[in-house]
C-alpha cells in the first residue's frame, strides 16, 4: 500500500506545471459550467413542482397591484380583507386563498399559514408524514403542523409543538397547540405565494427551501384573528365559464391582475424552454471547449509519462499497471479541484443571485461532466499507449 | 550452470506485413553464471534487441528462452516483471534516469516493485561507495555529469542483488576516461558473482569481456577478438 502511494505521488510530480495548468484550466471552467448549470436545475426542479401541484382549469392568480396604497408592507388583516372581500364577492368566484407570514419573532422559526385553498391546491414535497387532508383543515383543538427538515432533530410525526400567535386587535399573544403531522423534503420548493404584479408566473410562486431557513405551515383555521403579513399572490376558485366577467371586475378596479394558474404554467413552460435550450446551447459550446482543453491536455500530458512508464518497467512495473496509476492519476487530479471548485463556485453564484440556493445537484452534475472528461482522456491515453511496446519507448527513453 | 539459453530464437517486427523486419535469425545462444559476455555489432544488427529480449523486456516470435532452467514463453506479465525486478539489472546509454529526482530516490526505484520491505541503508551505502558516489546521493540526477549518471543507473541495477547485469552501450555517452572506469566497474561486479551482458560497438571494450559475440543481420557469431 505505501509502495503504491509512492509510485503514485511519483507519477503525480511529474509535469508539475502541466498539472498545474489542468488544475487552473478546472477551476476556471467549473466556474462557467456552474453559473450556467444553477439555473437550468432550478427550472427543472421549479416545473416538477408546479407539474405536481393540483393546478385546474379554473384555478387564477391574482396578482395585486404594487402601487395601490394597499402595499404588501401594509397588507395586514384590515386592507387585505378589503380586496380578499372585492374578489370574494365578485360573481363566478368561488373561494380564495392565500399565503401570511405571521408577524411575531415569539416563534424559532418562520411561521405560514396556509388557506384552505392554497392546502388543497399545492402540495409540498414531504419526506416524512403526510400533507395536509381535508380533515385537517376544519377547526380543531389541535392545529396540524408541517415542519422544515432542520428540525427533524428537535420534532418528529406526532409529537406537539406550541406555537405563539398575536391576536390582531388586542395584540396579546396566543399559545396554539399544534401536532406535526408531515416534515417537508431537505431543500424542497415552498410555496410562498408571492406574485409579481407586471410579469406574473408561477414559478415566482416557489422558492428553494434554504438549508437552514426554519419554518413551519400550519392550515388557517385558528378560532381568533391573527395579525400577520399576507403574500401578495391570491390564488382563486372560480366558475370557468365566469371568467371574463372576473377578469372585467379586477381589471376595472385597479386593484391587480388575474390570469388563470394553467395558462400561467404553459407560458412558464414555454419560457422555462426556451430559455434551458439557449442555457444549454452556450452549455454545451463552453463543455466542447472543455473537453478539447482539458481533455487534450491531459493527453498530452499522460503521453509525458512514457519515459517514467518505461523505466519502472525496467525495474520490474508491468505496463497494466503502469496504465493503471496514469488512469488513477488523470481521475484524482480532475476529481478532487471539481469536487472543490464546484462547491465554491455554487456558494458564489448563490451568494451573488440570491434567487438561487446551493443544489448539490448542480455539484453531482458537474462532478459526472469532469469525470467524464477524465474517462475519455484516459481512454485516449491508454489507446496511444498500448499501440506501442516498451522496447520501442525504451529505445526513446535511450 | 547455464543461466540463459536461447534455442532457433526468431524475432520479427510487424510480422506479414508490408514493413515485416526480421531482427534475430535463429540465435542459439549459452551464457553460464558468472560470464562477462560482450556482444558486439553495427546499428541495426539486433543487438539491442536481443538485450531486451534476454532482459524480458521484448517478447520473441519463435525459439525457446530459458531463464535460469525456466522457459520464459509461457510466463505471465507478472512473472516477467518480477523476474526483471528480482533477478536482472539494466544499465542503458543515456542512463534511463529520472532527471528530478535525488541520486538516492533513483537507486531505490526497483525497491518499488519488489515485496522486500525496506532496504538496508548499509547496502545502499556499501553500493554507493563502491561507485563513488556517496556524497551524491541526495543530490537531483540532472545536477550530474555523465560518468556519475551512469554510475547511479548501475547503482539501481544493483540495489535488488540481481544475477545478471545487462548494458545496453553504457559507455556510449562518456568520453574515454569515464568508459573505462565503467568497465572497471563490471570487471569488479563479474569478479563478485554477477554474470554481465555487454552490448557495445567498441571493440576495445568488448575485448574485455570473457566471451565473445558478434552479430550481423540477426545472426549470431562466437567471435573471438
């Protein structure tokens, strides 16, 4: 075993400039290959979610109006009820719903609260437990509550979490008793429900869960109005057939924009596309250039080796094995600099665009690019190197 | 006692091909333990050939090889490699060194391939200063002259106590001073045991050898010279 690390180190220190090149050429492409991968994942990852989602045929969006007086900073009980009644009342609408923030810091963790709608209408990936039923959502002692995964270690399916709420007018603080009965998937998309009034689309609807962002869902059924912020994305059951008169109303009052959920997904669809195929064009343009850069070094660089190759075969190496230690050697030296660059490149790009959170999937992806590049020039390696005999290097050598 | 043994050895290159090159010729070759052979021969001969061949290192197109009474043929890579470890020591022309590494990280390359666990620093300093270069050994091969090259690669064909040492022109790079203080070299490793195998093109060398053989056209010659 020692032996073998010390041929190993010694194939390694060969060419430290060229492997220092392939190192620098690594890291340098990593970069280009995450801030292109990160958003394609998120779009596909983003769709999934919406794919699952029990969006129909009459289900809207509404997305209020920014520069109403009624700004999402001011979105407490009394205004929001102002518009939720307007649209409630409209013909043709059937029910409402939406996402609040409840505005209290009381809790370790961020609380939401989910109307009725939202619960039957999204359903949260859940690793352990279940979502929201139908039963759920009437009025009980007891308030189901699903929790984040980073809380898997102080809760667990069953066990009871006492949560604080404000009352809205007296501003005395109410102790709810919940029971988790669901934990959302590790770094799984929350619906948090908030819409942009200009260019609404659903996936705006969803964000990654961060890692170590704590929170927790519990469906609005409390018995007392609570003081909290409400999203700005109101979804709504309607009568189809209603639709244009709905449409006519809220477009009229000013008050912000509907389009139905599906057309809304089709158009992200569409979009999510279009814009993966151009993302994935300039992908596989920078990933060609990849291969012929670092792929073609490496080569070269592997053929470097024969000299060395030859004189252990001498001292007693077979060629199979010396093939081997070149393979080991063109793996570890384009593994371990993508493994670690890539990490590093997802902090950046999530550090800069915040819309994006660390996937370990842009990782693994990258990681199975490299490596691939690492098998092909292995390959190549090995087909230039097995064409020859040893006498014939060692007559170079000599 | 008959340490090599070659019967109607043939080799060819590119066999049945247009650029077919027929290298040995049925060689029929003896060398017993504790022989200093020299093999002379113009470029091209198959001399250097036959080297690697006796040194495992090429494989033949038809004859028989037998190494120390055991038919090299039928053995495996693994074999090959262990016998060329165990058992054989290579001295080339341009040293076949590995030029950024210390004197000392060279001698001990065959170590790597043998199952010994660790050499004995006495022998690496009794080989040492055998050759005269002791005080070199931690210093990188590049940093050296040609003589002192060529007395390190003899150095690691010894390390593993081979029997048969092989020279592929070791003096070919050298001027004359340094030729002969090699030869004195494989005078002294013939005069403990080691059976040695000379390939030059210098016939004064070459007369230093206890047996002699030319080589022309693939096809071997006791010469005496």
């Amino acid at each position: 075993m020692r032996k073998g690390l010390e041929i190993f180190y010694n194939f390694l220190k060969q060419d430290k400039l060229k492997n220092i090149i392939i190192i620098l050429q690594i890291i340098i492409s990593v970069f280009a290959v995450t801030f292109l991968l990160v958003p394609i994942i998120k779009n596909v990852e983003t769709m999934a979610i919406i794919n699952n989602s029990n969006i129909g045929e009459n289900t809207i969006l509404f997305s209020s109006n920014f520069n109403l007086l009624i700004s999402p900073k001011t979105y407490f009980n009394e205004n929001y009820n102002i518009i939720k009644k307007f649209i409630n009342n409209i013909d043709g609408v059937s029910e409402t719903g939406t996402v609040y923030l409840a505005s209290t810091n009381k809790n370790d963790f961020n609380l939401f609260l989910y109307d009725k709608l939202v619960c039957n209408t999204i359903k949260l990936q859940i690793q352990e437990g279940r979502w929201f039923e139908k039963s759920d959502l009437e009025s009980n002692k007891i308030i189901p509550i699903i929790i984040s995964d980073n809380m898997k270690s102080e809760y667990h399916v069953g066990s009871t979490i006492e949560i604080e709420m404000p009352e809205y007018k007296t501003e005395e603080m109410k102790k709810i008793k919940c029971i988790v009965i669901g934990i959302l998937k590790r770094g799984t998309y929350m619906y948090y429900g908030s819409s942009n009034h200009t260019d609404p689309s659903v996936s705006d609807l969803f964000s990654k869960l961060h890692l170590k962002e704590r929170i927790a869902i519990i469906p609005n059924i409390l018995d007392f109005e609570a003081e909290y912020a409400a999203k700005d994305g109101i979804i709504i059951n309607c009568d189809i057939s209603k639709l244009n008169n709905i449409y006519d109303k809220i477009n009229l009052s000013g008050i912000g924009k509907i389009n139905t959920l599906n057309m809304l997904k089709q158009n992200d669809s569409k979009n999510v596309i279009l814009y993966n195929e151009s993302q994935i064009y300039q992908f596989l343009i920078v990933y060609i250039f990849i291969i012929m850069s670092i792929g073609g070094y490496t080569i070269l660089t592997s053929l470097n080796y024969k000299r060395l190759l030859t004189i252990y075969y001498i001292c007693g190496l077979t060629w199979q094995k010396g093939l081997k230690y070149i393979i080991l050697k063109n793996i570890l030296l384009i593994l371990i600099p993508t493994i670690l660059s890539s990490i590093f490149s997802n902090i950046i790009v999530c550090y800069f665009k915040t819309i994006y959170t660390f996937n370990i999937k842009v990782v693994i992806i990258t990681v199975l690019l490299y490596m691939s590049i690492a098998a092909l020039a292995s390959v190549l390696t090995i087909i230039n190197l097995k064409k020859y005999k040893p006498s014939e290097f060692l007559k170079e050598v000599d | 006692m008959c340490i090599i043994e070659l019967k109607n050895l043939y080799k060819y290159y590119n066999k049945g091909k247009n650029t077919e090159v027929r290298a040995l010729k049925g060689i029929n070759l003896k060398i017993n333990k504790g022989d200093f052979c020299s093999i002379v021969g113009v470029s091209g001969s198959g001399k250097s050939t036959l080297l690697y061949i006796i040194g495992c290192i090429d494989k033949l197109t038809s004859g028989t090889f037998y190494f120390e009474g055991r038919d090299i043929n039928g053995m495996k890579d693994c074999e090959l490699a262990k016998l060329r470890n165990q058992k054989i020591g290579f001295v080339l022309q341009e040293f076949g060194l590995i030029e950024e590494e210390t004197v000392l990280n060279n001698i001990l390359v065959p170590t790597l391939f043998s199952k010994q666990k660790k050499i004995e620093e006495k022998r690496i300093e009794e080989i040492c200063e055998e050759l005269g270069i002791l005080e070199l050994i931690n210093i990188q091969v590049k940093k050296l002259s040609g003589g002192q090259r060529q007395r390190v690669a003899i150095a690691r064909s010894l390390i593993n106590n081979p029997d048969i040492i092989l020279a592929d022109e070791p003096t070919g790079s050298l001027d004359t001073e340094n030729s002969y203080k090699i030869l004195e070299i494989f005078e002294k490793l013939n005069e403990q045991g080691k059976t040695i195998i000379l390939v030059t093109h210098n016939m004064e060398l070459a007369r230093k050898a206890n047996k002699h053989f030319t080589i022309k056209d693939g096809i071997i010659y006791e010469a005496d010279i």
